[in-house]
C-alpha cells in the first residue's frame, strides 16, 4: 500500500502536546485534513487540551477557534431541541432515548468534544413508532420524504422511518426502531438495546445506550455504511468510547460477549482492527484475540486482506494527500458492499430502479402517514 500515514491526525489524538512543535506546513495540512474529514472541532478542542490556543500560531488559530464556536453554539441548540423532543414524547408517556451524537452530548462523553450533530436521532418501539411519529408531527415535525415510493420503502424495510424536519427551525429528527435495516443480513435486537439503556445523570427521563452498545451502535453505522465521507470521524467516534469502557480487562470482555449476544462480532472486529491501526487506539491483545475466537467474527485471510486495501483508504480523510489512485476504486466498492449488506439482490434491484423511474416531489401535506407498516 502506497498510502502516507496520516501522522499529524494521530498525533492529535494520542498525544496532543506534541502539537506545539508543529511548523506552519504541518498546520495547514492538518486544518485542510481536518476540515475535510469533518474533524475541525475535535481538533480544535484537542489542540485547545493539549497546549492551549494561545500557543497555536495565529493563522490556524483561527480556524480552530471558530470550528470550536460552532461546535459550542452546536451543543448549546442541541440541548434546546432535546428538551422539545422530550416534551413531544413525554406528552404521549414515550421514553426518550437518544442515539449517536446526540447520545454523546447529552452524556457528556469524550466522543461529543468538538464534534458536529447535524440531526438528532432517537430509538423508539416499533410498536411505539406511530405514537411517537403523531406526536412529533403535533409539535412541528413533518416529512421529509420526497415521494410515495420513498415513504413506503422506509417503512417497509428500513430501520427508521423518513427524516422529519421541524417546519420553523429546519431541525430534522431520525426515528429509528432497530438499528440496522430490517431487510439486512444482521439484527441486533432492538429491546435488548432499550433494556440496557441507562438515564442521564442529570435528567433521568431521557436515557442513552448503555456504554458497551454505544461502541456496537457507531460500529454497526460505521461499518455497514456505503458512503465514508465521514468514516474517520466514525473510527474517532469509535476510539473515545472504546477509552471510557470500565475495567481494563472486564470492559473489553463483556464488550466481546455483548457483540455476540447482538450479532454485532464483525463489525466490531473491524472496528478494533481499524482503530488500533489508524488512530493507534491501544486495543488490548487479549481482547482482540478474544473478539477474532468469536464465531462469524474474523473474516476469511483472503476477505480480510481485500477489507484492509478497502476500509484502510476509505477510511481516512477524502482528502489528496491521504488518498492514492486507487481511493477512489475502494469508496466505491465500499458504497456498493454497503447497498448489498441493507437488503438482499431483489431488493436492491427493485429499488435502483424504482429511484431511477420514480420522480422526485414534495409529499402532499394530507398524505403525510400518522401510523407505521403503510406499505
């Protein structure tokens, strides 16, 4: 593989006081990475850890402190929307859990520090589903589907219903009830996940994953996703949950048995692989061990090696000069290994060419479905 190490984004999060001795080159490669992976924040906040902002030259300086502006003022509105999905929910006796960035934030965890949330995304029921939908929409969520094909196609297959966008404010919420697709080859159970789900610390009505599956959860994403514009930040995401973890020997081991018990063991696999290689995350080696012994775990020699020529390019910032003439080759091959995990070769079939046939169009409002299983 011909591909530089991406060295100055490492060196970030492992040891971020070695920044300091950065010369102006390595500072204008590391903020267009940065930006271009969608990392600025992280950097920003880690930089500002490290060595403080007032020791960063002037001119990076200033991109990272307005990536850490927004990424404040970010947090400050996603705390406000939470609050206004909480009392849509609560209306109806719904719990709210919350998923991802917003699960981060709202926990405090080192995965939210710097990090963007372009929407929020919730877990709910699936027998809960229409309740919830109903009361979004009594609050000023619609749908965002673009047509009737579309609308049917979530609710059919998908592990969420379509994005629903707040009418005055343009925040937009993810109702999800499984976290991967219902017509894709794995299901971790979604009440297993609701069970464990432990309440905020300050505000016991809202509740987040529990620690072991918001590690499963941004693997499964991760590594089931076509598109990896935003990998890294997913394989950072995955780092600073995988350091919170409990005991040094008992975390690492129930994260094992946890992966098995949800059906999750090769997507973490390759998320202990990818981290400990990209981001030097200090995986244990009996842990790795442990997780390869699983079974459906590690994949074949021959699969493993075209996995790493793969995920090793598509995995590091879109940016030239951590990409070879074969990144592109791989992000492709990646998009279309991720449409084939979502739904069987039918499906697929089906829906490419209903997306190519089916025109494009704002649904009507008195079309707009207040119950689950439409299609």
């Amino acid at each position: 593989m011909t591909l530089a190490p991406i060295n100055l984004l490492r060196q970030v999060w492992r040891d971020p006081t070695a920044i300091a001795a950065m010369s102006l080159t390595d500072w204008d490669l590391l903020i267009r990475q940065g930006r271009a992976a969608d990392l600025l924040g992280q950097i920003a906040q880690a930089c500002d850890a490290g060595c403080g902002f007032m020791n960063i030259p002037s001119q990076p300086r200033q991109h990272l402190q307005s990536a850490a502006l927004l990424a404040q003022r970010q947090r400050r509105e996603l705390v406000w929307e939470v609050e206004k999905i909480r009392e849509a929910l609560g209306a109806k006796g719904l719990p709210l859990v919350l998923l991802k960035g917003a699960a981060y934030a709202m926990s405090n965890s080192a995965a939210a520090c710097g990090r963007l949330v372009s929407d929020v995304d919730i877990l709910v029921r699936r027998d809960d589903l229409a309740a919830a939908e109903s009361a979004l929409l009594q609050r000023g969520w619609v749908s965002a589907a673009q047509n009737e094909y579309e609308q049917r196609y979530y609710r059919r297959w998908m592990h969420e219903i379509p994005p629903m966008k707040h009418f005055q404010r343009g925040t937009v919420i993810d109702v999800h009830h499984a976290i991967l697709p219902l017509s894709g080859r794995l299901h971790p159970s979604t009440d297993r996940l609701l069970v464990a789900a432990r309440p905020l610390a300050d505000d016991p009505t809202v509740k987040v994953l529990s620690p072991l599956d918001l590690v499963l959860h941004s693997a499964a994403h991760l590594f089931h996703e076509g598109e990896l514009g935003k990998g890294l930040r997913g394989l950072l995401d995955i780092d600073r949950l995988l350091m919170e973890l409990g005991g040094p020997a008992q975390g690492w081991a129930d994260l094992v048995a946890r992966a098995h018990e949800l059906e999750l063991q090769r997507p973490l696999f390759y998320a202990l692989r990818y981290a400990a290689i990209l981001l030097g995350t200090p995986v244990p080696t009996a842990a790795s061990e442990a997780m390869a012994a699983v079974p459906g775990a590690r994949p074949s020699g021959v699969l493993l090696s075209l996995m790493d020529q793969l995920f090793l390019r598509a995995l590091r910032p879109p940016h030239a000069s951590t990409s070879d003439e074969f990144t592109p080759i791989a992000r492709f091959l990646l998009y279309v290994r991720g449409h084939w995990l979502r739904m069987p070769p039918w499906l697929l079939t089906q829906h490419l060419t209903r997306k190519l046939l089916t025109p494009t169009k704002p649904p009507k409002p008195a079309q707009t479905p207040t119950a689950t299983g439409a299609a």
